[in-house]
C-alpha cells in the first residue's frame, strides 16, 4: 500500500496493510461510529470534522484518548521491531495521515474542532481501548462524586462488604474562617492571545511562569517550560501560571489545564494493607492532569487545632513560598562556601532534593498585591517579591555582610500570616485518596489559575511516566523518618525501592 502525500504530513515508511494494527477494530461493531472518509486532494476546513458532529456531553463515559476514535478519526500502529520501532498515527475524518502533534495541532485549528490536542496521542505503548474491569466486587458504587465531577468515579471493594466514610465531596476548594483569597480580576493579570497560545513569547500568562524561572538561582532557563500540548513532563519548581478569566483566549487554550474538568477514567477501590487507593481504568499517557488536592483551606493555628483533635493524614501545607525561598538561601549558602574555597558554585543537595520534592501548600488571610492596570504584564507583580530576594552573583563577596538575612516574601502580606493547609479530611475530592509510594507515578506542580497570590496555588497531580490502564496511582508524600519523635508508621507501597518506613 503507498503511503498518502498530504498538505500535513506523509508516512516515510511504505506501510502494508498486513501489518497495520487499527486500534477502532473493536468500535467499528458500531454502525452508529462514523469511520474515516476516502481521501481525496483538497483544503481542509471546518467541513472536514463538521459531519462527525463532536459533542463533548457526549464523552463522559468514554475514555479521554478514545473520543477521537468515536468522532470520525482512526487510530494506526505499525508493528515494528518493538515498540520503539513502530509508527502510531491518525486517520482524520477527511482521510489525513498525521503522525505528530505539531501537525495535529494545526489539523485541529484549521477545521475549527472542537476537540483538544490532549486527546491525540502518538506513544506506540498507550492503548486509547485499554479497559480494566472488576469481575466479582463484593460492593459497589457508581459514582462517588454524585454527579459533580464530569466523568462518574466508581468505587469497589472486593475484599469485604466496607464502604468508605462519607465525605462532602467537593470540586473546588473553600477558604474557611479566618481565609481569605482575593479572585478579583483587577488582581489579575492576564493575556490578549488569539492563537490558542501556541506562541509562548507572545502570551503573558505564558511568561509568568517563563519568567518566574530567574528566581531560582542557577536554574536552567528553559524558554519552553510548562505545559507541551497541554501535557506537563516535568515539575516547574516557581510555579505555573494558567490563563484566567481576564485573558482573551478560549476557554480550551494549550495553557488552562487543571481548571478543565477532570478528563480520566478514575476509580476507587479497597487495599489490602493500605485502605482505600485510586486506579486509572485506562491507559493514562506520561503528563498528564489527573486531578487537584481540594479541600477547605485553613489558617495554621485552625489546622494544628484539627490534627491533634481529627488527626493530620488529610492535611497539606501550602508551603510554595518556603520552599521556593529554602532553595534560594541553600544556594546563597553554598555559593559563598564556593568562594572561600575557590571551587565552582553548585546547588547543594538538599536543594536540589527540594526541587524535585512534591510540595502541598499553605495559604493566609489578606491580599496585599498590587493591581495590574497592564494586561500584556509578562510577570506576576506579586512575583516580583521574590525578585527582591533575587541575589546577584556580583555581591557573593568572601564578606558575608554583603547578603544579610532577609525577610520572607510571606512577611510582605502583613496581619503575621503564617502557612495555610488544605484539610481534606471531611471535604474533599478524589485527590484525598492517593496512596504513598516511595517510587511514585504522579508527581505535584503548584499551579495559579484563579489568584496569582503566592500563598494560595492549587495543588494539581500529573502522571510521571505511562501508566497503564488498572494501575494504582500514587505520590510522594516527602515523609523523612525519624523526623516526628516516637512515631513509626510502616510504608506498604512494595515497590522495589520501599523504604520500608514513612515516618
């Protein structure tokens, strides 16, 4: 069979037709799944995708890598020798081989569609079909979200009758007494993109979080950083700063991610020996959004009051600033031990441990920010408090008195605020249920959407690798041991590198 010439993309490999997989082989039993059309030379509008009528409402039971698959489009895999040899490509309704995202995401907003880049993926190893089904639970449920989430999570047990203890669930966090977290827009500071925010030197959003690299010292610069089509590969240890509500661009932009409604197959489900955990029930590709760690927002003194009375397994520190700032004065401290003994400056390895460390956060109660009258601003006035602290190599003197201690960014706020903590553990969402492994497959961004105060980011999962479908998903919980005086608490995670313990 030759391979399609087409204004897109081309196959540069001959692929024959006994050796292709069509992974809609299984969706084609439905006469009411529209198939691809023949293709024939023409320019591609919006036309093309306009008769397989894509309807989101429509995608709630079907897995977020198998909707294309549903609405017109194919999905092909040439075997090769392994996996890494094989070509995974679509089919678009109009008959188009595409075989990148580059070129996917130009198919999508030539022809208008309403489809989102992160349901294409071209990994040879996910399986868009993949399932995983429990044959004889012992109890079940539907939905624990009760219809707030978009996608039903179920929830099974089959070792015994127990069901979970029921919560509030809740799909957006709660500032409780004593909390208060400023969303007015002229607190906010946003971008005039009419490109989707393909183009990230042009969007403001984009370069806040750019930007927001320079206040870590020595950090590699990375112009790309952030989100990949809407996929995050690796944790931006300043923050991530999504278009909001003043920006111009669509609601469905490759920078608003975690403020989409959840897009996976997730389901609840009893341990043996840890309580209940979470699983995906489809293949899940490597940076991808899971969900957020929601729940009600306390003051410090109302979170220690709660954790000696409820006890402290749900509660997260929203601790970015300290952590961002711990990194910043462990350098400072290495870089003026560098110099009294003339070697290269390095980050030390508690830093880089930090950097690489999963952070939940703290908040606090007034909003001390100045307003953004310029909406094209490409960095965060409130990150601009961090510049402040932003030492330059020039003054890391042999004499210390050049670099004083300085006061935390949080001081600025006023009032004495202290670190804030999300409280899961009577409202919450999905996230609360998250087990610990010690070789975790999510990893934790600190991400802005609806305030760019410091003090309040939300806490969002992403997958650290492909995961597939039935497998438990799990975090770092950063526990040290031995760091809480007579308390033990044995870890179960199995993994080949457990430690055996979490505190």
């Amino acid at each position: 069979m030759k391979h399609k010439d087409t204004p897109f993309d081309d196959i540069t490999q001959p692929i024959k037709v006994e050796n292709k997989i069509l992974q809609t082989d299984i969706l084609q039993s439905s006469k009411t799944i529209p198939s691809p059309k023949k293709y024939i030379i023409h320019n591609c509008n919006h036309s093309c995708v306009e008769w397989a009528e894509y309807d989101q409402n429509k995608t709630k039971k079907i897995n977020m890598l198998a909707i294309p698959l549903h609405f017109g489009f194919n999905r092909h895999t040439t075997n090769g020798n392994g996996i890494t040899n094989s070509i995974t490509y679509y089919e678009t309704p109009c008959g188009i081989f595409i075989k990148t995202m580059t070129n996917m995401m130009h198919y999508l907003t030539i022809t208008r569609s309403k489809m989102t880049i992160d349901q294409f993926d071209f990994n040879s190893c996910v399986n868009p079909l993949a399932q995983f089904n429990v044959s004889r639970p012992v109890n079940f449920l539907d939905d624990i979200s009760e219809g707030l989430e978009f996608r039903p999570i179920t929830c099974v047990n089959s070792i015994n009758k127990e069901l979970p203890q029921k919560i509030k669930y809740m799909v957006s966090r709660q500032a409780a007494t004593g909390v208060n977290i400023n969303v007015e827009t002229n607190f906010l500071c946003g971008c005039d993109c009419t490109d989707n925010c393909e183009d990230k030197s042009k969007c403001a959003c984009w370069q806040s979080t750019i930007n927001g690299q320079s206040n870590m010292p020595e950090l590699e610069k990375n112009p790309n950083t952030g989100y990949n089509y809407r996929r995050l590969y690796t944790n931006v240890p300043t923050g991530i700063y999504e278009c909001n509500k003043t920006c111009k661009c669509h609601s469905s932009c490759l920078n608003r991610v975690v403020q989409q409604p959840m897009s996976h197959n997730l389901q609840l489900f009893k341990t043996e020996k840890k309580g209940w955990g979470v699983r995906c029930l489809n293949d899940i590709t490597r940076g991808t959004f899971i969900c957020c760690y929601i729940g009600d927002i306390l003051t410090e003194t109302n979170a220690t009051e709660q954790g000696k009375q409820n006890g402290d397994e749900y509660l997260a520190d929203l601790d970015f600033i300290e952590v961002v700032e711990k990194c910043k004065e462990d350098y400072e401290e290495n870089a003026f031990s560098s110099q009294q003994i003339k070697r290269p400056r390095k980050l030390s390895k508690k830093t880089m441990i930090l950097l690489n460390k999963l952070t939940t956060q703290k908040s606090s109660q007034g909003h001390i920010q100045t307003i953004c009258n310029d909406k094209n601003l490409a960095l965060n006035n409130t990150f601009q408090f961090l510049e402040f602290r932003n030492l330059e190599h020039k003054y890391l003197t042999s004499n210390r008195r050049y670099y004083g201690p300085q006061k935390s960014v949080r001081y600025y706020y006023g009032n004495g605020d202290g670190v804030y903590t999300i409280n899961a553990k009577t409202s919450g969402n999905i996230g609360r249920y998250f087990n610990h492994s010690c070789t975790p497959n999510l990893f934790v961004q600190n991400v802005f959407v609806d305030t760019q105060d410091l003090r309040f980011p939300w806490v969002s999962f992403f997958s650290e690798h492909y995961i597939p479908a039935g497998t438990e998903l799990t975090w770092d919980y950063g526990y040290e041991v031995g760091s809480i005086s007579g308390k033990v608490m044995t870890c179960y995670c199995d993994s080949a590198k457990c430690k055996r313990r979490l505190l």
